[in-house]
C-alpha cells in the first residue's frame, strides 16, 4: 500500500511519459493510435485544470508548498525529477539524483540549464534551512565536468553566511565524489507580493 496522492502517482506517470515518448520518437516510433490517446488524456485533464498560477502551492506569492510544487522537487510537479532533499544537523542539503532523457544537452549528458536550476533549488533549501530563505539575485556557474544521464550523482547545497537581507550559498553537483558543477548565489529576503 502506498499513501502517495493521486496527484502525485499521475505526475510521476507523466514523467515516465515524457521519458519513453522521447526515448520512442528517438527510434521512431511513437504508435499513432496511442498519441491520440494521450491526447485524449490531456484533454480531459486540460479541461479540469483551474486557470490559477497558484492551483499546486496554496496562497499565491507565499513560500508555502515551495518544495512540492518546485520543477526540481515537487512531487506534484511532472516537470521535476524529482529530488528528495535531506538537510543536515548544519543545515546543509544533500539528494542523490539520476537524470532521465528529458534534461538532456550534449548527447548523454545534462543541460547545462538544468544543472543550473537543480543548483538554485539546492541551494535555496539550504538556506531556508539556516531560516534563510530568500530569492535568487545572483548565480556564477562553473562547469568542471560534464554530469552524464542515467547515473546517480549527488547534489549538494550548503548556505555560507548572511549580512542584513543578502545571503549566500553554494550548490555543487558531484560525480563519483568529485565536483562537476558549482554554483555560486546571491540571494536576497523578501516578502513576495503579486
Ligand atoms: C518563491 C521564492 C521561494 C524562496 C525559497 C524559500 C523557501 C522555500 C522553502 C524551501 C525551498 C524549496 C524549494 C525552492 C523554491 C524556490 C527556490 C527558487 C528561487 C527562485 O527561483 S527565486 C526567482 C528568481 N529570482 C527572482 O525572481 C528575483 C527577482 N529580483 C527581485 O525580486 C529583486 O531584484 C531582489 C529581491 C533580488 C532585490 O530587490 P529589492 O528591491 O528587494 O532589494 P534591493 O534592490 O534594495 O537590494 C538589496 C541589496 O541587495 C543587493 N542586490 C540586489 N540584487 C543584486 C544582484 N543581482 N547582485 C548583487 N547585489 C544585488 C543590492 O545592491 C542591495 O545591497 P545594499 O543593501 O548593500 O545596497
């Protein structure tokens, strides 16, 4: 028995979708008679969803829900992988992660974009939890080495000090122990309003 959501069971399903149509279309094969299925599917769904920015994370313009509604580790969220971050008595965070299809940029490894959104998640649960959260003003990237696809890596995210309302953390994504990313970022507390 499983207590996971039925929100939650189909946003995996999506996931796994998104994987095998991409994985299919790669062999050509995507069978029509199931597209249209899919797309039947979508419609029902489509015709269901609520026209709000705020229909998966509770009040608009609010922190609240911020990791189950997150595009790296909300489970509600098809888009995500998604990450399971664990923090520290520090407070640091940590997820081992593997990388389906769908994040790809050079051939069998990870968009560098993606590496950089993974990051700023990392980092952003890191410093809410030094009960620091704040939003993104600046992130320095450096990529040391590709991260391949289909492999567990580990992603890290550690808040390194604060001054008033400006904070600051590093992410790193690690392959076989050795850093492949890092991040830099600036982050900035805020009340959020829309
Ligand atoms: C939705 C937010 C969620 C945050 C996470 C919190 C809790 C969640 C819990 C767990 C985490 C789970 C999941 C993670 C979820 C989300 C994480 C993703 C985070 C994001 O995805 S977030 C979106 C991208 N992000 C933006 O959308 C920011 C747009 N932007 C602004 O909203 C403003 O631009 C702001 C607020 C940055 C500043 O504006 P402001 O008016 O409040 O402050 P002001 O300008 O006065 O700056 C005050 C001092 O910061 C310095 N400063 C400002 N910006 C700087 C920069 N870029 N470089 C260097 N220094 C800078 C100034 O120079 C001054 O410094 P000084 O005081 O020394 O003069």
């Amino acid at each position: 028995m499983t207590d996971e959501k039925p929100a939650d069971v189909a946003a995996r399903a999506v996931r796994r979708l998104t994987s095998a149509i991409l994985s299919a279309r790669a062999h050509g094969a995507v069978d029509p008679d199931l597209a249209a299925e899919i797309s039947e599917l979508a419609d029902l769904l489509d015709a269901e969803a609520v026209d709000a920015v705020d229909c998966i994370s509770g009040k608009v313009g609010t922190h609240d829900g911020a990791l189950e509604r997150s595009p790296v580790s909300g489970p509600k969220n098809p888009v995500a992988i998604p990450l399971r971050f664990e923090l520290d008595d520090d407070g640091n965070a940590s997820a081992p992660a593997e990388f389906p299809a769908q994040y790809q940029g050079p051939a069998g490894f990870v968009h560098g974009g993606v590496s950089g959104l993974i990051l700023d998640v990392a980092m952003a649960v890191a410093n809410s939890g030094s009960n620091r959260p704040g939003m993104t003003a600046e992130m320095t990237l450096r990529y040391l080495r590709p991260v391949p696809l289909h492999r567990e890596v580990t992603v890290r995210g550690r808040h390194l000090r604060a001054d008033g309302r400006k904070m600051w953390a590093r992410g790193t994504i690690e392959v076989d122990g050795e850093e492949a990313v890092v991040c830099d970022g600036l982050f900035i507390s805020k009340e959020l309003s829309l």
